[in-house]
C-alpha cells in the first residue's frame, strides 16, 4: 500500500466534498445524519459488506441517528488509495439516504 | 390478536399496492429487486430492526437482489393488524431503494 | 467455474455433516435452529459479510429462529468449489450458536 | 426516566463485571474484542436489535476487532435502569462470541 501524496490527496478531496482530511490522525473523516437508529444502522451495514468486500475497514463511531467515519490505511501510516475508493463506495451507499453530510 | 375481517382486508390492500393476498398461506406478499446484494441485505437488516421492535416478524427469503416476503399472524392464523403496520413500515424503508415492487 | 464431480461431491459430504445434496435443485441444504430472531438475523449478518466477501451468495429463508440455506453456483448450474469453500464459512459460523443443524 | 442513586449504581456494577463508570460521561463502559470484524459486525447487530427492541440504544464504536461501547441515558443526564437492562443484554450477547472483556 502507498502513501498518497499530498497532490494526489487534494485533488481526491476535490471530488469527495463530504469528506475533510483530518492531518493528526491522517485520515479522511465524514459526518452522516439520519432520519432515526434504523436508517443509521442499515447504512452501517450495506458500509460493513463493502469494507468486507474490500478488506478495508472504518473507524467509526455511533450515535442513534448519527454515523462518524474515519478512513486511514493503519499498515502505511495515511491515506491510501483504499480509503479513497471505500469513501466513494461510502457516498454511494449515503446518497438516497442521508439528510445532510459534511463535517458537522 | 383479532384476524381481520375479509372487508377490512380488501381495505388494506387498496393502501398497500405492492402487496397481493395468498388465500392459501392467508398472508401478504410482496417481491422487491434492487441494485445488487448489499442493498437487498441493507433493506432486510431495517425489516429485522423494525420486526424486533414491533415483536412481529416476516417469514422471508432472499437471493441475491432479491427478497421476497411473507406476513401472517401465525398464532392467529392469519392477517391482524400488525401484519398490515408491518407490511407498511417495510414499504417505507423500501421506498428510496427498490427498483420494482409487485408480485412479481 | 468448473463443476465438482459425483465422487468430489460424496466426499466433500463426508466433511460437511450437517449439509445434504439436493438432487433436483442441484445445491447443498442445511437448516438451522437458533434461540430467536437475534440470533438468528445476527448469524445470517455474518453469512451476508462472508458471502460479500466471497462475492458467492446464498439462496436462503429465515421464519424467526429458523434459517434454511441451500448453495448452489448459478452460472455452473450445479455444486462448484465455491459452495464447498462457504459452507464451512458458514459451519464457522454458526459453530457456538445453533442449537441443532441437520436437515430437519 | 429516573436516575440511579450512587448505591444503586454500585450495586449494579458488581453484577456487570466486564463494565466500569465513567464519572465524567455518566455513562457504563465496556470494550469487547473479536475474532475479526466479521464477529464484531455480528455482534454489533445483534446488539442493535436489542437497542431498538427496548428503544435504548448504545453510543459506540468499532475498529476491526473492536467494539467500544458507552451506555447512558441522555434524556435523564445519567444512568438509568434502561442502561443496566441494556448492559445485562450486551453481555448475553457476547458471552458466547467475546475474546475478553473488561475496560482494556
């Protein structure tokens, strides 16, 4: 796995603008908002099958309706071109669902 | 838990147009396709959420993008209305995701 | 996807106890008897996690505690490798929850 | 929702071993480490059923193996019978599955 440069890390921020980099924990980080704990939950595991899928996991967090994600490549120390396809798969799984997203 | 009456069935069925009665199992049917298997697996983890919280449950199956299924009041043998409160909250979660409905 | 021959088959069988061949349908059976639906919804969450993984699905029913998997590989039209490789996954699995397994 | 005394907290906690309090969130603690993530996403289902069966529901997280979990009741500013019962279900969950307990 290969660290990302810093070029290639700001022109993939441009074309996922949910997500900010989080420069002490080198991570990409998302906020997701949803209609209640059901919502959130299903979101949560249509996330889990495409981590398995990839065999690239989150940290994340809940708390009923909300979903906190951060994506890093423990193994090489930063970002990798794995977090930046699971944040895309993320955003495509979110799409009919969430209420709002960005680092709130 | 009462079975519904044949009227108020026939009633039910007018709000809920995806689904068709099985005379034989006396119980409601609907199929629904999506996208893929993540996607028909999110949609039956928020059925199990909210089957939990209604303490009703469907007899279902699932292939792939598919998931077809089954609600009866078993002890009652038959329809009640928690199979239509169901058959109604599985439409909800369904709405933003399934490429058809119908008995397909 | 190559198909497993009749000997391949019987001896796999012998490694697979709980599991039986369906002649017609061409796919292994197993059924599975958990305490309820908790448990029973979550062990097919982590057959959903193996079978993305393996990007090999099941054909599968659930009716509260109870959950019948038949395998098959579709495009082989018949028993693969792959059936063999997830019906252990999903033995694995199921291994310190189900209170019977059989095809009962 | 009525707050636990501090005696009645105590109490508890000899009966939920695995979990500590945390003074300043107000809220019962416990880690859980697993096999892989297939087990903890298992678990982490099976917990939200419970969650949203006894509308309760858990602030957590998870990396791979591991789930974090942190049980109050938000609305009463600390804990409450819900978070025992809930605690007590949690552990039920994981007795079977659970590497090691305790606040690691």
């Amino acid at each position: 796995m290969v660290l990302l440069e810093e070029d290639e890390r700001s022109e993939a921020l441009r074309t996922l603008p949910g997500w900010s980099y989080d420069d002490e924990a080198r991570a990409l980080r998302r906020s997701f908002r949803f209609r209640d704990f059901g919502e959130a939950f299903g979101f949560m595991t249509r996330v889990a099958l495409e981590a398995e899928k990839a065999d690239h996991h989150p940290d994340w967090s809940n708390s009923w309706n909300r979903v906190e994600i951060a994506l890093t490549t423990h193994s090489a120390g930063g970002l990798t071109r794995s977090d930046l396809v699971l944040a895309a798969r993320i955003d495509a799984v979110a799409a009919p669902l969430a209420l709002e997203g960005g680092a709130d």
